[in-house]
C-alpha cells in the first residue's frame, strides 16, 4: 500500500533556526508532492506543490521543498523560521494510478522567539 | 468569495444518535472529499465523490455514509456503527485529478464532533 512518513513528529525552534522537516514516499511512479499547513485555529492550506520539472520548489512564506526522486523524499525547508511558523505541517502525494491524496501523520511546529 | 464552508464548527452528539456533517463549496469543484483527522495520525480518507451522483469509499468507511446530489454539496453522515466517531471531519474540493499540473485540494474549517 501506498504510503507516506513524516519521521519529525514534532519539532521546537528557536527564532531564525534553520528548518528542515523530512518526508518520504513509498510509491515507485509518477507522483505529484504536496506540503500543506494548519495554523491553530486555521483551515489547512497549500504551502507548496511538485508537479515536474525543477525538483526544487518554492512555496509561500520563504518555504520550498526539493524532490529526490532516487530517495522518495520531498523534505521541506526554511532558512530562518518566524514565531507565525508555529503550526502542523502536512506531506502528501498523489500517485498517478489513484485518484487519492495520502497524507502523512503531520509534523507539529512549534517556534519560540 | 469563494470557498468551502462546513457547519456546524462544533457538534455534541449521545452514543448511539447518527449525526449528519455538512460540507458545502461554491468553487464548481468536480471532486469533493471527507477526512478524518486524529492527533498523531495525520489525515484519514472517510469518502470521496469525484462528480454529482457517484462517490467511493476512502480507507476508513465503515460507519459513515455519504451523499452527492448536488455539485455543491458533499453531506456526511457518521451513524452509530462507527465505533469511535470523537475526532475532527474535514470537507475538502477539487479540480478533476485528471488535470495535474492545477491539481490542488482546498479545505474547509473543519467540525469538531464530540460523542459522548
């Protein structure tokens, strides 16, 4: 079965931290990549998205995502996180033989200034 | 202003009582969707209907039902066989997944049902 692992459960930063939150795949085809964001009390949101083409990709709000096709990994990264960063952090990917999006079990994010 | 709304934010139900989710879209989305998200567990596949009158089972269907009867709106109903219904329910909508390259899912706010 399809599947999809955020290995960082939760993580805790400090102001101006680097980030960099993994995630891997398990299917072998053609995938589109997807990082999606919940901020408390907010609806989840797209941060960023591969479809093809340049596998790094640039998101809103100074995120972007590299995918490594040899690795199944499409980790997320931030060069310096903000206190509004704190939220729950989403991978998923479509395969291109379903029709569903599988989600990871998310990484919660929390930044202190 | 475009969106998905679901209502109610919050439900409070007694064991043994079905209770219908509400989910609605004005975006003229084909394909609407219904998750379940637990902590530690990310987001749960319940159902997902791809056009009017048609829908599929996701990965955690039993006790749950759907409907699609408008392009608009995506009712889900969780009844008494779900064994542990407590969680928060997610409506999601989008494009045909057949277009790729614009191929997003956008979600509504969310209700947090609570069974007791």
């Amino acid at each position: 079965a399809q599947s999809v692992s955020q290995h960082n459960h939760h993580v805790i930063l400090s102001e101006a931290a680097s980030l960099e939150l993994g995630c891997n795949y398990s299917y072998g085809g053609t995938v589109n990549l997807f990082w999606y964001v919940q901020y408390p009390g907010q609806h989840l949101q797209l941060l960023l998205k591969y479809f093809s083409g340049d596998p790094l990709v640039k998101g809103i709000k100074g995120f972007e995502a590299e995918f490594i096709k040899s690795k199944f990994s499409f980790n997320l990264r931030k060069p310096s996180v903000q206190w509004s960063d704190t939220a729950e952090y989403f991978c998923a990917v479509l395969s291109y033989n379903t029709d569903k999006l599988i989600f990871g079990t998310g990484t919660r994010l929390q930044v202190f200034p | 202003d475009g969106g998905i709304t679901q209502s109610p934010k919050y439900l409070f139900r007694k064991e043994g009582q079905n209770v219908t989710l509400s989910c609605e879209q004005n975006l003229n989305h084909d394909a609407m969707y219904w998750y379940r998200q637990d902590p530690g567990q990310g987001l749960r596949l319940i159902y997902y209907s791809q056009i009017v009158n048609d829908f599929q089972k996701g990965d955690i269907a039993e006790g749950y039902s759907v409907s699609r009867e408008k392009k608009e709106s995506f009712p889900l109903t969780v009844t008494s066989a779900q064994k542990n219904p407590t969680a928060f329910y997610l409506c999601a909508s989008s494009i045909s997944s057949t277009d790729r390259v614009n191929y997003e899912q956008y979600f509504g706010p969310g209700t947090r049902l609570t069974v007791t």
